[in-house]
C-alpha cells in the first residue's frame, strides 16, 4: 500500500528489507513527541488509507524491475534465452526490467526471501524452501513443454536415475556402492527428490546405498560427468536429458534410465511478497497472452505455452521434502 506523502514509512514485512513505521519514530528522541506523532497518525490514518486502497489495484510507484532464474546450465545461456521475455515485460510495463546473474539456487532463494529480487523462477523445491522462510512468496506460473524422449508433453517432468548406455547395470539396485552424481544441493530432481524418494525403491537410506555422492553443481554438469566416466551414473531433470538429446550432444541409447520419480510440477515462476497486485497481473498478462517475443522465449525452452499456477500446486511436493 502507498503511504501519504509526509508520513514516515508504512510497516513493511521484516523479511522484506524495508523501514517500518517504529524505525522511523525510534530515530526522533523524546517520548513527547511520540505521542505527538501517534496522534497526527490517528487523525489522519483514515482519508489516508482509504485513498491508497482505492489506488493500490490499478496504481504503484514502480521505477524498474529485477528478475532472476536458478543457474540450471550455462548462466550466460540463460541469460540471452530469457532476454524476449524480459524485452516483453519492459515495453508492456514501461519500466526497464534487469536481470540477475545468480551463481547458486541458494542464491536466487535468498534473494527472493529478503526481497531483492522481484520475479524470479525457481525449483519446485527451492520454491518450498523460500515459501517456508517468506509465505509471501507466489508461484503464478509454469512452462508447459513439448514432449521429448525422456519427459511427456505437458506441465510435468520427471527426476531420473541414468547410467551410460554401456554400463552393465540393468536395474537400480545395482548400483549399490556406485558413485553418483547429483546436481545442485537445493535442485529438486537433481537432489532433494533423490535423497527423498529414491531410498523407497532399493530398501536402503540414500547415504548407505551409493558409495560416493558428488555434487556436480548442476543438471548438466551431472551429464557431463557421466559422459565422461567420472561418475557411474546421475541424477537428473528428464528435461535437460531431451535438451540434450535435442542438441545432439547424446542420442537415444546413449543413456539408460533406471529410475524415474513420480511427476514433478515444472519450475514455477514466481513474485516476492510484496510486489503490488497491478504490477503482478500486468507480468502475467504479458506472459499468458501470445505475441511474437513470447513466442521466442518460448522456442528457446521447447515450450507449447505458459500455464497459470498456484501454491497449490505444489503443496503436495512438501510433504516429499
């Protein structure tokens, strides 16, 4: 809500970084003058409320703003596929939209928390985290992407446990004592997923089955690393797996799969707590009506559209977490 001009600050959420109200009077000495202040407050709280609530829909005092995404490849690679999305919020909203370089998904979870970042797209899981620490947080919406080798057409994807095409293992359990690669620690398929559900399948918690885990630091990396020898088999997205099948860095057999999660929500997009409601529906007309910059943005993730989501949708991957 905007406050009246002359006022000291609203109270804003702590977890926000803003100043509130008792910041402001705690910085002018004497308890006479407090009262003094309480009181200009009362006279004027009520015409000063009443004309911010009937601007607040369609009114907010917006100079620019920041959007980032978890580092899920190459993060200059993301960056430049990003840019007709974000080219389309800026001339939609008129206002110059920066993008974040983000080095980790603990990163971009911080930032959204603390609020120094005002659109953002997460992890399922990292969305989960970052909603515990501020349930301001707002998933608002998801790719809905075309069908591949490894993943169906639509808003789901899968977690999946892959060796090389020549390994001899034929079934998970045979890899007890393997070394395994897992993505980011906060990544949802490449990790928490894994760690969560995958112990179900072979009888055994997750640090006792494997015989060395390693971080990779990401999707691809953990590809990488299997392709290389490095590791004896992976945990990853089944969309990056059809990302590089599509890139023809892999062909169908080059892999095998040996697990698969059930299905996971696609990363949602979401809003810091408090990004005014005008703000919010303007990003997501602009993301859910067609045109020819979405439709770029959309090419560079093989995606049929953008689908509307709720925190809903992924109230039922906490209970995996």
């Amino acid at each position: 809500m905007r406050h009246c001009p002359g006022l000291p600050p609203e109270p804003s959420d702590t977890t926000s970084g803003g100043t509130g109200l008792s910041q402001g009077v705690r910085g002018v000495g004497g308890g006479g003058l407090m009262v003094r202040v309480m009181v200009f407050l009362v006279g004027v709280s009520v015409s000063c409320f009443l004309t911010a609530g009937e601007k607040q829909a369609g009114e907010c005092e917006l100079s620019g703003l920041t959007f980032t995404v978890i580092p899920k490849k190459d993060i200059d690679e993301q960056l430049k596929e990003y840019q007709p999305l974000m080219t389309l919020i800026s001339e939609g909203l008129g206002v110059p939209v920066e993008m974040v370089r983000a080095s980790s998904y603990e990163s971009v979870i911080d930032s959204m928390v603390s609020g120094a970042v005002d659109v953002a797209v997460l992890g399922p899981a990292a969305y989960m985290i970052a909603h515990r620490r501020n349930a301001g947080i707002e998933a608002f919406a998801s790719l809905a992407v075309d069908g591949g080798h490894f993943t169906p057409a639509g808003s789901f994807y899968y977690s999946i446990l892959i060796v090389r095409g020549d390994s001899d293992a034929t079934a998970a359990r045979e890899l007890r004592g393997a070394r395994v690669a897992l993505g980011d620690p906060s990544s949802t398929s490449g990790a928490l997923i894994p760690k969560a559900v995958f112990p179900d399948a072979v009888g055994l918690p997750f640090g006792q089955f494997f015989g060395a885990r390693v971080f990779a630091g990401g999707h691809d990396k953990s590809m990488d690393a299997l392709l290389a020898g490095t590791v004896d088999a992976a945990f990853v997205s089944s969309a990056r797996a059809d990302e590089y099948l599509k890139r023809g860095m892999i062909s169908r057999d080059t892999f095998r799969v040996l697990w698969r999660s059930p299905p996971l929500h696609y990363d949602p997009f979401v809003f810091r707590g408090d990004l005014c409601h005008s703000v919010r529906q303007g990003i997501i007309d602009l993301m859910t009506t067609p045109s020819e910059r979405l439709q770029v943005f959309l090419a560079s993730q093989h995606a049929s559209g953008i689908t509307r989501m709720t925190h809903g949708d992924y109230e039922a991957l906490d209970r995996l977490m």
